[in-house]
C-alpha cells in the first residue's frame, strides 16, 4: 500500500439539528484515482468541504502528512498540499486563461516544491489542453473549458491531493470522457491523489479505482468499483436503477 496522504477519522458536520455528515471516515493514499458517490442529500460536498477547509467539521480529526488540519483555516490545507474546485467554476472572468494559472502559481509561491509539469502557466495549460486559449478572457471561453481552467487554477499551487467536485457536470459525453481522460493523465503524470465527486455514477465508475458511497451523511461502502456496484445497501439507496446502469 502507497503512503497514507489524508487520514479523515470520524468526520462528523451539524447544522443545527441537522447532521449532514455523520463520522465519516476515510484514507486516501498516494497516488490514489477515488470517487466518491450518493444520492442527492448523502452529505457529499458536506464532507468534501469538511475535508479541504471550506467549512470547520463539528467533530472529528483530519490529518495530512502527520498534521492535524481539522479547524485550522484553508491556508493551512493548501500548505498541506489540498487543492479543490467547486460544483460551479470560480474563475476571474476578465483575467486571461493564463492570468488565471499565474494568480495559482502566485498563491502558492513559486518556491514550493512540484512536478516539472507545473512549473508555469505554459506548462499547465498543456498538461490541461488550454495552451490555444491562453490570451482569451476566461468569460469568453465555454462554460466546459472553464472548468478544466479552474482545475489548472488548482494545479498551480501544486497539490498533493485534488478534490474534484462534479466536474462533469453539464458536460457533452465527448466532454465528460475528455474530462475522465485528463483526471486519470493528471494523476498519472503528476503522481497526485485525486477524490472526485460526480452525481452520474456511471461516468465516475469507468474511472475510479476505489468508490466511497455516502448515503444520508454515513458511509455506507468503500471498495472498488466491481464491488460497490454488487453492494445491496448501495442498491437500495439507488433504488437498483443507476447501480444497475453502473453495472452494466
């Protein structure tokens, strides 16, 4: 087994009455490609917002590279090596694609250690496939393209560990299979730990190595693909008819 990178122990996050994620835990390993699914309501950006610094969790410990991480504020994630996007890109809209990545690279500073891939703008817009639209208005580039350019935002301050929330989302099939393609390139090329999200369980499940299934704010599997979609509990929180799409 790779080195452990982020060790979530019992994660649990309250509003109010509500428990919206309910002593979740998981390991995420070096290296590893891991999606995590649920119904709508499962507590699925809950916790990824727990676990990248967006919202403090209730109780709980979360531990990177032997630090504790709970509570502190997101600069400590990024300095940790945690980077993530959002269900809806955030871009600077009248900055260039390129002004985009040199605000990442600026954010992290340039001292920090990486892969050769992210060493400039040029570099990244490569690796994401953005190098033609690098002088245009990050407004002017479509709703798709805009998302790949936030991953490359999120590239710049060179993570360890991406956390992809729905990045398929609103996406053509060519789109979303151009999507799965970079998510495995980028974890292959740059040995980083990538976590997606994706509401459609049959894109996410021809990527993934290892699926993490919440349901109602608990974890109710953690295996891999083969296996989640064979998982009964899993089923029925589906009601049989996504997990049956997976499966075939």
């Amino acid at each position: 087994m790779s080195e452990l990178f982020l060790d979530a122990r019992a994660i649990t996050v309250r509003f109010g009455g509500l428990t919206a994620v309910d002593a979740v835990s998981a390991a995420f390993h070096a290296g590893e490609l891991v999606g995590i699914i649920g119904p709508n309501g499962a507590g699925k950006t809950t916790f990824f917002n727990a676990i990248s610094g967006v919202i403090p969790p209730t109780s709980g410990q979360l531990i990177a590279g032997g630090r504790q991480l709970a509570g502190k504020p997101p600069h400590h994630y990024a300095a940790a090596g945690v980077a993530r996007t959002f269900q809806t890109p955030r871009v600077f809209a009248d900055m260039t694609v390129a002004a985009n990545i040199d605000f990442g690279l600026k954010f992290a500073g340039r001292r920090r250690a990486g892969s050769w891939h992210l060493r400039d703008a040029q570099s990244i817009l490569e690796l994401i496939g953005l190098t033609h639209l690098a002088q245009l208005p990050a407004a002017a580039i479509t709703p798709s393209q805009q998302r790949v350019l936030e991953i490359g935002m999120a590239l710049a301050t060179r993570p360890r560990l991406l956390l992809l929330d729905e990045v398929a989302a609103g996406l053509t099939e060519a789109e979303v299979h151009a999507m799965g393609d970079l998510i495995q390139r980028m974890r292959d090329e740059l040995g980083l730990t990538v976590v997606w999200i994706e509401h459609a369980v049959s894109t996410l499940l021809q990527y993934v190595e290892r699926v993490i299934v919440l349901h109602q704010g608990r974890k109710i599997a953690d295996g891999t693909p083969q296996e989640v979609v064979r998982n009964a509990e899993v089923i029925e929180a589906y009601l049989g008819d996504e997990m049956a799409e997976a499966a075939a």
